[in-house]
C-alpha cells in the first residue's frame, strides 16, 4: 500500500509540473522545483522499501523421529505406485495434482523483511529505475509548451559556464535562485529530455480537450490531421533545444555512449534500442529525442 500511494505521489507531481508556467512575467519556478523534488523523493522512498523485502527458503521445522519418518516414506511409496497403476489418469485431474504440488513448492518460500544495513545499493538503483520507468509508463505527455519553455530556462542556454552542472536531484544552496538550482540539476534536464523522447516518439498519449487520449504518432482517438499538426509544430520547438542540449553535452565524456557505465549498459540491454531512459547516457538520449523530432517533419 504505501508503494502504491508512493507511485500516485509521483505521478499526481509529474501532472501538477505540466500545469506550472514558465514564461511571462511570474514564472512558477519554485513550483516546478518542488513538485520535482518531491517527485524524486516518493521514487526514492518507494525503491528503499522494495529493496528491503527478499525472498528467502522457509527454514524446516523440528526433525521428526525415525519411526514417523519411515511411515512417512512408505506411505509414499505406496502413493506412488498407486499412480503408477492408474497411468491413464485424465489430464484435467494430472494439472490439478501438478498445481497441488507447485503450491507446495511456493509455501516453501516466504517473504522476508531485511534489516537497514543488508539492503544493497546496486537492489536500491536496479528499484529505483523500475519505478521511473513505471511512472513514465503511467503518466501522459508534458505539454511541449512546458517542455520548451524548461529546456529555455533551465537548459543549455540557461548557465554560461560549461562545467556548472550537477548529478544531483536537490543542491542545497539557499543563496541562489529555482531557476540556477534546475538549470545545474541533470536529473531534471535528463526528465525534460525523456519526456520529450517519449512525446516525439509517440509512446505518451497527449491529452487534448475534447478527446480522449492520443498519440502524435498512432493512435484512432486522435484524428490524423490534428496529430499531422501537432507532431510538426512540436518537432520545430523542440528540435534545436534538444540540439543545444546535445551539443553541450556530447564534448562530456560521462554524460555519453563511450563512458564505462555507457558501455555497460549497452552490451548489457542486448541492443541500443532496448536501453532503459534510466540507464541512457543523457547525450544519446539528446540526440534519439532530437532524431524523433527530424522524423516528425
């Protein structure tokens, strides 16, 4: 129970940061930071709980005297060569003794709940990144108005200094603003590109007034020429922002394909198109966003 409200949390956040505005004369900033921040943080909270239940053999009972456990194994044996006789034994009846037995088999395992200092990180990141991948699965598509005007504020072109970025999801320096806090935060600029991946491609369904939900690319609730209209305007906004975004990060030996981590996952997914958006380098996930929108044209 308290995974699941932890997923809604996360997602009801990734629904709220759509409706922020980012431009005028009042940007929501700070809203767009919060709802992040707590976005990540229900993600965080639910992986360290799956990662702290393991699945371990139920340890055996008392040993019984031999005299119970010669019975034991005659009756057996005299079970078994009752169904050596009745060899043609339905089938319908075979599956029902085969369940019974595999329900044996699952009461032998039982759900155990680890102590702080046994739960490995590698379980924490492996949860961490299942459940990214589920709430992208659960949420709709970001609005590209949203996604440009983040990718504006707070992206390539929002710092000047090329080295002024940070791998983590919070930086605790209450002297500067929201918006240099996101602009130097690459998880939040990795979630832009991601969601803008997912729009492009037409893996999230858009939300349209009046509509149910529909894809830029497939998809019967959505008529073709509307989708046709969308997709194009959505690709000439995004496409140079996710440009610049590669741009900026390509020369990052860490933030691409060649690095260790890069290599690994790759090798590991068995091809580059089964690569998880967690586990995608953020320049490779640049260019595949960047490439969906020079298809849209």
């Amino acid at each position: 129970a308290r995974i699941a409200t932890l997923i809604v949390v996360s997602t009801l956040c990734e629904v709220f940061m759509g409706t922020c505005q980012l431009g005028g004369d009042g940007p929501d900033d700070e809203a767009v930071e919060d709802l992040f921040s707590l976005r990540c943080d229900a993600i965080d909270e639910a992986a360290k709980i799956m990662s702290s239940f393991a699945v371990r053999k139920k340890t055996a009972g008392k040993k019984k005297k031999g005299g119970e456990k010669k019975k034991k194994l005659k009756d057996r044996n005299e079970n078994n060569s009752q169904e050596d006789e009745d060899g043609d034994e339905p089938p319908a009846e075979k599956k029902k003794a085969r369940g019974k037995k595999d329900g044996a088999a699952t009461a032998a395992v039982v759900l155990t709940r680890l102590k702080s200092d046994e739960v490995s990180d590698a379980a924490v990141e492996k949860n961490k990144h299942l459940l990214e991948e589920t709430v992208l699965g659960l949420c709709p598509a970001l609005s590209q108005e949203f996604l440009a005007g983040s990718m504006r504020r707070f992206g390539a072109g929002a710092l000047t200094e090329p080295d002024y970025d940070s791998d983590s999801e919070s930086d605790d320096e209450p002297q500067k603003t929201a918006k240099e806090r996101l602009a130097r935060c690459l998880p939040f600029r990795r979630f832009v590109a991601v969601k803008s991946l997912l729009l492009m491609s037409g893996t999230a369904d858009v939300v349209k007034a009046g509509a149910r939900f529909g894809s830029l690319v497939h998809g019967p609730t959505m008529d073709a020429r509307s989708a046709d209209t969308m997709r194009i305007a959505s690709s000439f906004l995004l496409g140079p922002l996710l440009l610049a975004e590669f741009v900026r990060s390509v020369y990052r030996l860490e933030r691409t394909s060649l690095a260790p981590q890069g290599r690994a996952s790759s090798s590991g997914g068995g091809g580059a198109g089964q690569q998880s958006h967690a586990t995608m380098p953020f320049a490779q996930l640049c260019m595949r966003a960047f490439a969906s929108c020079i298809r849209g044209i």
